[in-house]
C-alpha cells in the first residue's frame, strides 16, 4: 500500500519541501504513468489531485495506488 497523508508536524512539512526542492520528487503523471504505465490525460491527472486534496481537507489516509486504479478502471468503463 503506498498511502497520502498529510505531515505529521512542521519538520515533516520542511523536510518534504527540501527533498522537492532537490529533485527528490516526481511529478503525479508521472507517478500515475508509472502505476498504469501510459500517460494519463491531464484531466484524469487532475481528478486524482482532486482526490488526494479532498483526502487532506478530510484528514484522511488514502492509498493512492488503489484509487489510480479504480479511477482508471471507472474511465476505462465510460469510454
């Protein structure tokens, strides 16, 4: 499970900027190209930032690799 959440502290929270800030992070289409291994639409991109920001506001644990694929099999059911 690869799960989102938000930092547990500010420390966290700078930790993660720097790491970023170092070219330590990776894109989300990427990550999701790496997950369903094409390139996702921007739209399908930005349903998944969606969730994952709902998940922050709500406080909620997400494991994202589980929703990439839902959402995708959900697409894939509409197309």
């Amino acid at each position: 499970m690869s799960s989102v959440r938000k930092p547990k502290d500010d420390a966290e929270t700078e930790r993660a900027r720097i790491a970023i800030e170092q070219g330590k992070g990776t894109s989300l289409a990427d990550f999701i190209e790496g997950i369903l291994e094409v390139t996702p639409e921007s739209e399908f991109v930005e349903a998944v930032r969606n969730r994952i920001e709902f998940a922050h506001l709500q406080e909620e644990t997400l494991d994202v690799i589980t929703l990439i694929k839902e959402m995708a099999e959900i697409q894939d059911q509409w197309a």
